[in-house]
C-alpha cells in the first residue's frame, strides 16, 4: 500500500489576500467598460455630426446649383417686366406694384412667404441628376426689383432705359427635408 503525504502548507500572504483579486479584477473590468462606452458614445456623435454636415452641404449645392439656374434666365430670357406678377406666377414675382423690401412690420416679402416655396405654381423647380437623392428639388424665385441708376449719384432719375434689378432666391434641401439652405443673388441686367 501507497501512502501519499499531504502538505498543509500555506502560504502567510495569501492568507490576507482572500477575494482582494477578485475585487482588482472587477474593478479593472468596470474601468474597461466604460471606458468602451464612452468611445462608443464618442464615436456615435462624430458619425452623427458628419451626417448632418454632408445633408447640409448637399442641400448648399442643390440651392446654388438652382441659384445659378436662376442668374442664367435672367441673362439670357429678355425680361421687360411683364411677364413678373404680383402673385408670383411661375416664380416671376413682380416688385414693382409691392413691397420687396423688409420694413420691419408684418409685410413679409415674397422670398420670406411660406406659400411661394409650397405652392408649385409660384416657384420654379430646379432637379439635377447628380442630386437625385434629395428630399426635394431645390426651387427658385426671380424678383423684378425694377429699373436702376448706373451709378451711385443721388440725384440721378431713373428712366425705363435704365439697367434693371432682379433678385434671385434659392432653396436647397438635402436627404432629409430638415436641412434647407437659402441663398439669394442680386443681378443688374
């Protein structure tokens, strides 16, 4: 028969360090952890903000691409005046028989009006190939400001052979339809 000897001894240090491991290693897991998680959360908000500056930037591009759509009609159609309308027929807005200019009261001028960017009637579409995945097609008005003096005299009267004014406002939107982008233009013709 085998007679096998049992050692009995014990370590003096493990002997206070009961569970003092388990603890370390918890604690070093939870520190882990969050530090994951806020790389996580981190990482989420930077993917979020270059979303929202690339829908932004798109809905830029698609308001002045119809911006310069704009500028173009005015340039090469022959505008006396008479095709613009005080009811904003077709995007031709007509400044001369109203107000075009902000005054600080309630009268909003035709860029600044809701209906003539929701009414399809009132403004001109502008969609490009290249932008088809938008939430909308970028839309555009022209405002006849009317007849202008060349030059900046005081006393200068304005005749009808006087270059004339025109505003020009866009907007854009992106793939999402809470990113708008307005621009407008001036354009003496």
């Amino acid at each position: 028969m085998k007679t096998y000897l049992q050692s009995s001894y014990v370590f003096p240090a493990s002997q206070k360090q009961k569970g003092m491991v388990l603890i370390l290693v918890l604690s070093l897991l939870l520190a882990m952890t969050i530090l994951g998680v806020s790389s996580m959360s981190t990482s989420t908000l930077e993917t979020r903000m270059a979303n929202n500056f690339q829908d932004r930037n798109a809905a830029f591009q698609a308001a002045e691409a119809a911006l310069r759509e704009g500028e173009r009609l005015v340039e090469t159609e022959n505008y006396d005046g008479s095709q613009f309308s005080t009811q904003c027929t077709d995007g031709l807005c007509d400044c001369l028989k109203t107000s075009c200019q902000y005054d600080g009261d309630n009268t909003l001028t035709f860029w600044e009006q809701d209906v003539v960017w929701n009414t399809s009637t009132k403004h001109m579409t502008y969609q490009t190939i290249s932008l088809t995945e938008l939430a909308s097609p970028a839309k555009y008005i022209i405002e006849h400001m009317g007849n202008v003096c060349p030059d900046s005299d005081p006393s200068c009267i304005v005749t009808s052979t006087d270059p004339r004014m025109f505003r020009i406002t866009a907007i854009g939107y992106g793939t999402t339809a809470s990113a708008k982008v307005m621009l407008q233009s001036t354009y003496l013709k």
